[in-house]
C-alpha cells in the first residue's frame, strides 16, 4: 500500500471514528435517559413508561423514520447531479405534514385504547403526541443535514438531543421530580430545543424553492411505502415482545424487562449510527466496483470484529453493572439483556448489507425480510412466553433476527454480488 493510499485510508477512517463517536455518546445519552428515570420510578410505572413511548416511538417510526432512507437515497442523487435538493425536500415535507395529521387523528380516535394499553390516563395521552412532534422535528432537520452531506453537523445534532435528554432527566432526579408525566415532556423540549439551535446550520439555498416534480414523487413514494411496511414491522421487532408480555405477565415485570431491552436498544441504535454514515457513500458511489469492493470485503470484516468485541464486553458487564446500579430491583435484567445480545450481533451483521440494498433500490426484499422477521418473532413469543416467561420473549428476539441474517447473507452472495460485479 502507497503513502498516498494510507493516508486517504486514515482520512476516511478519522471522519467515521469522529461521525460515529459523536452519534454514539448522542445515543448513549438517550439510551442512558429512561435507566435514569428507573431508578426514581416504581417498576410498574417505568412498565406504563416504556408502553407509552413505545406508542410514542411507533407513530415517529412509522411516519418520519420510515420517510429518512428514500429522502437520503433521492437527496444525494439529486445534489450529485444538480447541487440542489429541493424536489426531494419537497416531497419530504409534504409527506411529513400528511403524517403529522395522521397521528393526531389516530390519537384521538384510539386515545382509550392507548391509555389502556399503557396503563395511563386519557390526559397523558396528549403527552404521547407532543413526544412524537418533538421526535419528528429532531429527525427532520437530522435528515436534512445528512441528506446535504453535512455528517458532522447531524451527529452533532444528534449529541445535542442526547445529551438534552440525559441533562433534564437527571436534573428532574435531582430535584426529586421524576414521573411519568415529566418523563414524557423530555421528548419536545429536547426535540425542540434542536431545531431552534441547528436550524441556522441549514443552507435553504439547497433546499428552496419548493418543487413537486411528479417524477420524485412517484419514485419517492414507491420507496416510502416499502419502507413503511418494512419500518413498522421492523419496530414490531423492536417493541412486539410487549404486546404479549402485556397479556402474559405483570406490570412489574414489564418494567424489568424493557430496562434490559432499553440497553438492548441503545446497542441496537449504536449499530444503525454505521448505516446513517455509509448511506450517502454508498449511494454516491453505488457503481465503483473498486469502492464497493473496499466496502464490502475490507471495510465491513474489520467493523463486525470491533462490533463484535464491544458486544461482547457489555454481555460480560451486565451482571455487575445492574447490581451496581439497581441493586437488587431488577434481578431479571442482566440475563435478559445477555440473550438479547446475540440478537445484537445478528443486527450489526444485517445492517452492514442495507445501504448496499437501498442504494440499489432492493428494498422490496429488505422490507419483506423485515416482515418476515416480525412475523416469526410473534410467533415465536407466542409460543416461548407462556413456557419460559421474559426469558421466552428474549429468546424470540434473538432467533428472528438470526434467522434475517441468515436470509440477508444468502441475498448478497445470490443476487447483490452480481449487481455489484464483485
């Protein structure tokens, strides 16, 4: 290897350690925000916590995240060809505002249902739907600072929305103000709070005047509502196990294990930090054989053993760090979490292939593969709880998403290999 070629080696690996350091303390904060709240919470009421912002979260995945990939994918073609990103944008917004109205319609149709589900009043409700508006309004302006190639500044929105959340629940602890109420208000202050600070790092010159060229529409909508099968069936993933445990078990014990799936979580959005990174790179450069030959065989084998190590290292701590911190309040935590890791390691295996699908558009197979994922984990939990208790809901986590890497791992070397002429 050249001087040169090592040097332009280190350069691309010093903006991912910096990218991705920034992004994972910002997820770290986050995941670290409701463990925080734990501790001053009873485990029934953390259990009520974690249902409502699971609701809260569904209508923000379903709606924003899902519109995140197809907005980027079209941005950066768009800014390759033109430096411009306005049809895209476009689309996005009013994509996003046809949304915004969806979830408070279905809100207030469901309220009953939804405070039911949760274990909250009608009221607090509200609160789930001023999460959502903060979450959104976050992802939003992170989208447009990494759809206009500004990586830097969109982990440095995401730090400061993680560090928000830590900073205000750890002062309400402070002042012994930690309920379920105020928990749930973190989301649009923090939310918020971003917008205000980043918005003047946006270059609307990019972005304006505002065009809805049917061509982007079309595609962008064609690419969207694939991702919004694959979004919520992969958040069912996420969240499913809760909607039997929620049949099969107590409150109490809902509680200890979403602070295990709460770590699981954070590990899992530390993770897609590598996808927020590569996609730009990948669509950019979707037809350099020699880029995505690095991508693949060189770049991808080296992050999966790092990926792995860190893993590794956290299922060995859980034990000893619990304790250390709940004492003996969660005593089902530590195993939970250590199952739930091996669903890690699967994750970190599949999320390395998925620019490489989306830039190519594959996304009718990724977003099947997600169904089927969320298909066979309710299944699965269906079977394993009533037998094994939270142990059952863990263990069908962890096999559904072997089961995808596996199927993911068959797609390249049949399919995605020969488009990329590797």
């Amino acid at each position: 290897m050249t001087f040169g070629k090592i040097r332009i080696e280190f350069r691309q690996a010093k903006g991912l350690l910096g990218f991705g350091f920034l992004q994972a303390v910002g997820q770290v904060c986050g995941m670290a925000a409701p463990l925080v709240a734990a501790k001053s919470l009873s485990q029934e009421i953390f259990g009520s916590y974690c249902l409502a912002k699971m609701v809260a979260f569904f209508f923000s995945t379903l709606f924003v995240g899902s519109l995140q990939t197809p907005f980027i994918v079209f941005a950066n073609q768009e800014r390759a060809a033109g430096g411009k990103i306005n049809n895209a944008f476009s689309v996005q917004c009013a994509l996003l505002g046809i949304s915004s109205a969806a979830v408070v319609v279905l809100s207030a149709a469901f309220s009953r249902q939804i405070a039911a589900f949760a274990d909250i009043t009608a009221k607090d409700v509200v609160l789930v739907v001023l999460a959502f508006a903060g979450v959104s309004a976050k992802s939003l302006l992170c989208n447009v600072l990494l759809a206009m190639g500004h990586r830097m500044k969109n982990a440095t929105a995401e730090l400061a929305f993680g560090l928000l959340t830590l900073f205000i629940v750890v002062l309400l602890d402070l002042f012994g103000a930690v309920t379920l109420r105020s928990v749930m208000a973190i989301y649009p202050v923090a939310g918020l709070s971003v917008v205000v600070l980043f918005v003047r790092r946006v270059d609307f010159s990019c972005l304006l005047p505002l065009r809805f060229e049917p061509r982007y529409w079309r595609e962008m909508f064609d690419f969207a509502k694939w991702i919004v099968l694959g979004s919520t069936a992969v958040y069912f993933i996420n969240w499913g196990d809760n909607l039997v445990l929620r049949v099969y078990v107590s409150m109490e014990r809902i509680g200890s294990y979403n602070l295990a799936y709460q770590v699981f979580k954070g590990v899992l959005a530390l993770v897609f930090v590598l996808y927020g990174y590569f996609l730009p790179f990948v669509s950019e450069h979707i037809d350099d054989r020699d880029k995505m030959n690095a991508y693949i065989r060189v770049k991808r084998p080296r992050i999966l053993i790092l990926g792995a190590l860190v893993i590794l290292t956290m299922y060995a701590a859980a034990p000893r760090v619990c304790a250390m911190v709940y004492g003996d309040r969660y005593p089902e935590a530590p195993a939970i979490f250590r199952t739930l890791s091996i669903g890690a390691l699967m994750m970190l295996h599949v999320i390395l292939y998925a620019p490489v699908m989306n830039a190519l558009k594959r996304y009718r197979f990724a977003q099947a593969g997600n169904v089927i994922q969320v298909v066979l984990n309710l299944m699965l939990d269906l079977v394993l709880v009533p037998r094994m208790g939270l142990q059952g809901a863990a263990v069908a986590t962890s096999l559904a998403y072997a089961f995808h890497a596996g199927l993911v791992e068959v797609y390249f070397w049949t399919r995605l290999r020969k488009a990329l002429d590797l």
